[in-house]
C-alpha cells in the first residue's frame, strides 16, 4: 500500500497550502492590531492638542483629557 509520488507531493503541497493561509492569516491580525493601536495613538496626539472649549463640546474636562493622553499607546 505505497503512496505513489504525484499522491506525496499532492498531499505535501496541500499542507504547504494550508501553513501558508495559517501564517497569512496570523500576519493579516497582527497588521490589524498594529494599526488600531496606532490609530489610537493618533486619536490620543489629537485630543491632547484640542482646546478647553473643544473638549467642552465633546462632553471632556483637561484633566479627562489628560488621564487619556497619559495612557500607553500600545497596551491600552
């Protein structure tokens, strides 16, 4: 009961094929997660350059504003 060759490199290539959509797919999450933690970078740099008037009309106080900006970019 000898798996012919076109059979081993078949089934060889199609785990070559699924490693690869494994890694593609952990790659595609770590590039989503990257750039919604630079996105809330950004958001953090904007708040923290908005007037007091600015902050009243988006409902925060400075010091609000402050705790928020003080927070890590990549862990929160």
């Amino acid at each position: 009961m000898a798996l012919e060759i076109s059979e081993i490199l078949a089934t060889s290539h199609h785990i070559v094929q699924s490693r690869l959509r494994g890694r593609a797919r952990w790659g595609r999450w770590l590039l989503a997660v990257v750039a919604h933690r630079l996105e809330k970078r950004r958001s953090r740099r904007t708040l923290s350059e908005l007037t007091d008037n600015e902050l009243c009309d988006i409902g925060l106080t400075r010091a609000q504003a402050k705790a928020e900006t003080a927070k890590s970019w990549f862990w929160c």
